[in-house]
C-alpha cells in the first residue's frame, strides 16, 4: 500500500515542474545522433516493422523516418536487447520499430506480466514482512518522478511495480520527500528505508570520486539499474568549444552544472578543479540562463530535461549539442549499508524488476510515460 505527501521534510531545494514536458522527447530525438559505423544513404523504414540498420543510419533518423513516437529514447528503449549502449548502432543489427500505439511488432500495446511457474524460486522476504518498507522519492523530475504525472512517474511506477511483483505480501509506503537534498542522509539514519531516482558512480574506482560522490559507494548498497540516461555536453554555436572531440578539450572552460546534480561523471574523466571552473547554480535554468549571458562556457546535465530546457528558453537553434562527449549514467534504489531491514528487501526490489523486463511491462511503462510528455 502506498501513500503520497509533499513536503514530509523542509525543501532545501525542489526542482521546478513548470518546465512541463511537451515536445521533450521530440526534441530529443531531433537532436540526437548516433551513427551507424559507415555512412551512405539511409534507408526507409516503417513503423511496427523489424528494421535491419544500414550504414549511415542513426536512432534519431529511423525513429524520425518511422514516424515513431516517443522518438529516439523510445526506440533504445524498445531495443535494450540488441542496443547495449544508446552511443552507438551497427551495420545488420535488427531493431524492432514500435508501432502507432507504442507497442512493439507483433505484441499487444500492453504486453502481459509472465505468470510465475510452480517452479518458480520462492519470492524474496525479509524477517518482518508486516513492517512497512519506507520508500521515498521526491517531485519535479519529470517523466520519472513527479506527483503530478499519472503513478507518480516512470521510476516510481517501475518502483511500485517490482514491490509487487517481486513479493505483494511484503508492506510498503512510498511518500514523496520532496528535500532532495535530504534523502541520503535521511536513508543513513534509518529514518527512511529506499531512496531513489539516484544515480551510482564507478564505484570500482573509489580513487577517482570527490568526497560527496564516494559517499554513495562507500555509505549505501542499491537495487539494480531501473533506467539508463544520457547526460550531454552544450555550448553555444560558434564558441571556442563548439568542437570539442573529447573533455580534455574543455579544460580551462566555465562549466555549469546545477547544485544537486552528480558531479562523479566529472570526476572520472578529469574535469574538475582547476582543470575547469565548475559553476554551480541552484536550477538547471540557472544554467541555461549563464550560458546565454556568457558566464558559462559549456552546461552539463541530464539530456532529457537539458533539451526540454533549451527548447522552452527559445534557444535550439542556438546551442550546440557536444556528442562525443556524451555519457551514460543508472538509476537506482539507494539504502544505508547498516540498515539491515533495507537491505533484506533489496531482492524483493531486483526480483520484482527483472520479472518487469521479462514480461515486457517494464518497456510498456517506459512507453506509457514518454507517450505521456509528447501528448502533454
């Protein structure tokens, strides 16, 4: 059972919803380019349809030739299996390209949860299964945690999805805590049990991570990877940066990324202190505000609600996008190494969202909530 309230903590920090969400993934999808390893004439390609992909191709390219909505992330997404990583496509690798309705070809829009076998493992439990979990997140990163979208979001939907799957007899109350600033120390102390959306460093190079990044590793256990997002590089056309090919390039530049964002992909390749200056601001606006005014070189963050930003401060055909300087990062359910009740129920969580992905409702939820930004 599951319970919503908005301000369970004092917000330090709360980021805005008011960007909304319309026309995100489109832009997206327009601005991304992943290429296939060689290029000639790319090839059409229709929706619900098994695609083979041809030199010169790129996701954004078939998504936008198939007319597919949801555009690029939609179509990586519907192609996890074959795609391991979203920064690169080859040449004869067959994607299934969804249909109208976003459903994959030859599946119902809504592919149907595997039943278990009587063989099945016996579901995960931990020594009090009446205690309710305490699950929190917090609000205002649209499309995957935020109350004001239909189950709260893509991740929280996903959460709530693998607690009932992985064992519906284990109680729960997720809440939103909408401190994001709060949620690590607030898991710490025990007083909350699972943190997420939060994003995991390379943890097997403990030597590379600033003191607030190495905390996650050295601190908390996490749940499996729930979403992969690409986090992008921008400059304004023209700049000395424009063409940066790698982020040595970028050393001496004034980066801006926002305040309560991850600074571990930095981190790892080098680009931090004083080999940059890095600016802080409190929002992501901020950000975008500081590169129009030329007090910031080059901003950092979260593609997906980078391109939404660049979209609503009127400034596409002004900013330039950095591909090769393109990352992934994973979003996990964070807990306190030492709570010994949250780490119980970590394979309630890993068992639930591997049966998610198993029986294609984890891709449906997925589809559901990017269908959701581009209609609304």
């Amino acid at each position: 059972m599951a319970f919503r309230s908005s301000d369970l903590a004092p917000k330090l920090r709360e980021r805005s919803a008011a960007t909304g969400a319309t026309g995100l993934v489109a832009v997206v999808a327009a601005s991304v380019g992943i290429l296939a390893a060689t290029a000639q004439d790319a090839r059409a390609q229709e929706a619900c349809s098994i695609y083979s992909v041809a030199a010169g191709d790129t996701l954004s390219q078939i998504a936008s030739r198939a007319n597919v909505r949801g555009g690029f992330q939609l179509l990586f997404d519907a192609n996890r299996d074959v795609l391991t990583s979203p920064n690169r496509i080859e040449i004869g690798q067959q994607l299934q390209i969804p249909c109208a309705d976003g459903s994959l070809p030859g599946r119902g829009a809504a592919a149907p949860v595997v039943a278990a076998s009587a063989e099945a493992a016996p579901a995960p439990v931990t020594a009090t299964p009446d205690r309710a979990l305490r699950i929190a997140t917090a609000t205002g990163y649209a499309p995957f945690t935020d109350e004001d979208l239909p189950g709260g979001g893509m991740i929280t939907r996903m959460v709530e999805r693998s607690m009932e799957l992985g064992n519906p007899d284990q109680a729960y109350d997720l809440a939103f805590v909408n401190d994001w600033g709060s949620h690590f120390e607030l898991a710490e102390l025990g007083a909350l049990d699972m943190v997420f959306p939060w994003f995991k460093p390379d943890c097997d190079r403990l030597e590379n991570l600033g003191p607030a990044s190495a905390y996650r590793c050295t601190n908390f256990n996490h749940s499996d990877a729930f979403y992969e997002i690409l986090v992008d590089y921008y400059t304004l056309d023209g700049s000395e940066y424009a063409d940066a090919q790698s982020h040595e390039d970028l050393f001496g530049a004034r980066v801006c990324r926002p305040e309560a964002w991850f600074v571990f992909d930095m981190e790892a390749v080098e680009l931090v202190e004083p080999n940059i200056t890095l600016v802080q601001p409190v929002s992501q606006q901020d950000c975008i505000q500081l590169l129009r005014d030329g007090e910031a070189d080059v901003m950092t963050y979260d593609a997906l609600p980078a391109e939404e930003d660049i979209r609503e401060a009127g400034m596409v055909d002004q900013v330039t996008t950095l591909e090769p300087l393109r990352g992934t990062v994973t979003s996990h359910i964070f807990v306190g190494k030492d709570n010994a009740f949250a780490n119980e129920a970590l394979p309630i969580i890993n068992a639930g969202l591997e049966e998610l992905r198993l029986s294609g409702e984890w891709f449906t939820i997925v589809r559901e909530s990017i269908q959701e930004t581009v209609e609304n």
